[in-house]
C-alpha cells in the first residue's frame, strides 16, 4: 500500500508501525487501513489494530499526528483484536483518563478540553473535565462543566453528584443538598451520593435525617468504613453512646487508621469510665497517626482527666493548644486543681 499512495511509514517501537499517507480525505484513510488489515490476515492468518488519524485538526501541529494517531490505537484497544479506529473525541477522553491516573491533572484537563472541541455533546468529557478543576481547585470552572454536562443530560448521576460536591466544598450546603438527593434518585442503589448526602445533613447538625441516609449507605457498602465512622458522630450527637461505640468499632475493623474513629472511640470508652488504658490507647494512637491534630490531643486529655490523672491531662491540653485547639478553660481547671492539691 505505501508502494501505491504517497507517504512513508516505519517501526515505532517493536511492536508498532507508524505510517504516513498523503491521503486526500478521510475515507482514503480509512479504506487504506481496512485494506492494510485484510491484506495482513490473508498473509498471516491473524489480525492487527489500527488507530489512524488526519491532518489538519484543530490546533495539532504535525508532530503530533503520530502521536494522535497513537491515542486511536489505544482507543482501538477497548474494541478488541483487529479494530480500526479514528482518533476522536472518545480517544482524547481515553488519553485523559491516562493522564488523570498518573497524577497529571493539567495533562487530563487539556486532553478532555481538546476531546470537547471535537465534540461539545459529549457528557462524559464535560463530567471528567469538571473533575479535574475539583481537584486543581478550580472550582467555578468546575461547575461551569458540571453545568454544562447537565444541560445536556438533567438526569446524569455522576454529574449531578460531582455539582453537589462542588457546592459542598464551597460552603453552599442546601444547594449541595439537592444535588445530591437528585443523584440518588437517579440511582437508588447508588452509593456516594447516599453517603454524601448522610455527611452533609450531619455538617448542618440535623443527625435524624443523617441518620436515615448513613444507614442505608452503610447497608450499601458494609465493607466501607466512613459510613460507620459518619454513624459514629450522628449517634453521638442523639446521645446514643452505646450506638456510637459500636458504629466506631466498625469504622476501624474496616479502617484500622482512621484517627477520626479511634479518637472518638478513646474519648466515648473514657465518658463510660470504662477500660481507662485502652481509652488512652485509643486516644494516643490517634495522635500517632495525626500528631498535629489538636482536637484528638484535646480528647487525649479529656480522657486522662476522667481518670484524675491530671499532669498528663494538663499535657495534652497544651500540646492540644500549640497546635490551634482552644483549650484555655480545660488548662486554667487543671491548673486550679494541682493548685488545690499543692496546698
């Protein structure tokens, strides 16, 4: 075929040939490459993908035709053996999701934006550019693509859950809110905006209906700790410790680092006044794992005081205070105490 149209072509790597055509429209192309494949299976008896592209497109500049041509071939992957495939928009948001994966979020973002250009109805890349701006914190960018991605589909789960997450992060908890309760309806057996939804009513200090929605999420995915470690503040908020302390003890089965859980648990074994070491225990490896956290240093002393052990509470309370917790009150009590005891 290079013997009968313009071009050149050569190896790549040791498995992939690259060719150029001087073709004149996309349908010479594409014939070529259908011809390539059955001309290859008549000789050996197996088939070859292909992923061809042409120039101009866009802003490429012709350096980058291989390189396109390339992000086809990969495209042409999820189709299976003996594939054709042009590079397109689904190619760019392929090469996106590569990029997202690999930690290079402005590579990803670049890639979806590109894939738009090719085809601004595509809900997906809208979705997947909006998550890259979440994460660069960008996030009137984001919304402005979650927006778009809805515009096209009102009824899309994931952007409807990643909208509410933005308005989330952005403090706009009621909008957030009906984003989210939107995407469950979509999607009943849908987990994260359940999840999300439960997290949220529980920020606006409503624990009965976070309650509502922490459960079926933990009914969702059992094997999940953060719903548990979520029910663990939402029950003891409605005052059942017992609740609580079961709620934490699955949260850590599940995430046997989550300082958040092990904290709580130590500071709940401690208002019990139960197993005072192992309520330190708890308490302590919570700081181990978060040092420069001063609310779990604050806990710790809250839990040594309970047991009268008020050096090591005074302690606490202090490194609970360097490091930005309020804990003036707890230091000046304790300090009045060892007053006392001296005289």
């Amino acid at each position: 075929h290079c013997n009968t149209t313009p071009g050149l072509w050569g190896l790549v790597n040791h498995n992939l040939f690259g060719c150029f055509c001087l073709a004149p429209q996309q349908a010479v192309c594409r014939d070529m490459a259908h011809a390539l494949q059955r001309d290859f299976h008549q000789h050996t008896g197996t088939s070859v993908s292909i992923g061809y592209t042409t120039y101009p497109l866009l802003d490429y500049n012709k350096p980058q035709i291989l390189e396109n041509a390339h992000k086809a071939l990969r495209h042409a992957a999820f189709f299976g053996p003996g594939t054709c495939t042009r590079f397109d928009a689904v190619s760019l948001n392929i090469s996106g999701d590569e990029k997202y994966q690999t930690g290079d979020i402005e590579g990803a973002a670049q890639e979806f934006t590109m894939g738009l250009r090719l085809d601004s109805s595509d809900v997906n890349l809208y979705n997947s550019l909006g998550v890259c701006f979440g994460v660069l914190k960008q996030y009137d960018k984001a919304w402005r693509a979650f927006d778009a991605a809805l515009q096209l589909n009102p009824h899309e789960v994931m952007a409807l859950y990643n909208a509410g997450l933005i308005r989330s992060l952005e403090g706009r908890h009621s909008e957030a809110l009906d984003y989210f309760l939107k995407a469950a309806e979509q999607d009943k057996a849908c987990y994260e905006p359940v999840l999300q939804t439960g997290k949220l009513y529980l920020t606006m200090h409503n624990p009965q209906k976070a309650r509502l929605h922490l459960e079926k999420a933990a009914r969702l995915n059992p094997t999940d700790g953060r719903p548990f470690a979520h029910l663990g503040r939402c029950y003891h908020e409605m005052q059942l410790q017992d609740l609580a302390i079961g709620a934490f003890k699955k949260a850590i089965r599940q995430n046997p680092f989550d300082a958040e859980a092990l904290s709580f648990l130590g500071l709940l074994y401690g208002e019990k006044g139960e197993n005072a070491e192992i309520a330190t225990l708890f308490c302590q490896k919570s700081i181990d794992i978060e040092p420069e956290n001063g609310c779990y240093h604050s806990r710790l002393g809250k839990v040594h005081l309970k047991y009268d052990r008020l050096q090591q509470a005074l302690s606490a309370f202090e490194n609970a205070s360097v490091r930005g917790w309020d804990a003036t009150a707890d230091i000046e009590k304790i300090r009045n105490r060892l007053t006392v005891k001296a005289s």
